[in-house]
C-alpha cells in the first residue's frame, strides 16, 4: 500500500439547523460541519410531517388538486 496518499481521518462536529449538534469522524478538512436536516428533525425518523413551503407552492398545490380529486370514483375499485 501507498503511504501518505489517504486523507486524514479526524473527529468533526457535525451541527443541524435545529440546533442538535454531535461528533462524528471524517476525512473532510473542516473542523465543524453543518447540515440542514438531521435524525433528530428528519420527519422520516420523528414521524412528523412538516411542509418546507416556498412562495406558497403547498397551498397552490393543495387548492388546485386538493379535496375530491384524489378520491376514486365510487363505481371503480
């Protein structure tokens, strides 16, 4: 194996938006890293569903394709 040609493997600080910090090893050269979402605020992981709304796109989406268009017609299965 060559020598000297791996990068350094440190300890980092990896820190959310939420606030939630911890430590983790890495081979990037920052001492500290920050991430926009994390196990802690992850709706997957909490099991809470939290919309990320820009300019209003939920509530368009929801106005246009919302209430009965998802429902199937009562003939068809």
């Amino acid at each position: 194996m060559k020598e000297k040609i791996h990068p350094k493997y440190k300890e980092v600080t990896v820190t959310c938006a939420c606030g939630f910090s911890f430590k983790t090893r890495s081979t990037v050269s920052a001492e500290k890293l920050q991430v926009g979402i994390c196990a802690n605020c992850h709706p997957f992981y909490t099991g809470k569903q939290k919309y990320v709304d820009t300019a209003g796109r939920v509530e368009k989406f929801q106005r246009k394709f919302g209430g009965e268009y998802f429902k199937k017609p009562a003939g068809k299965k």
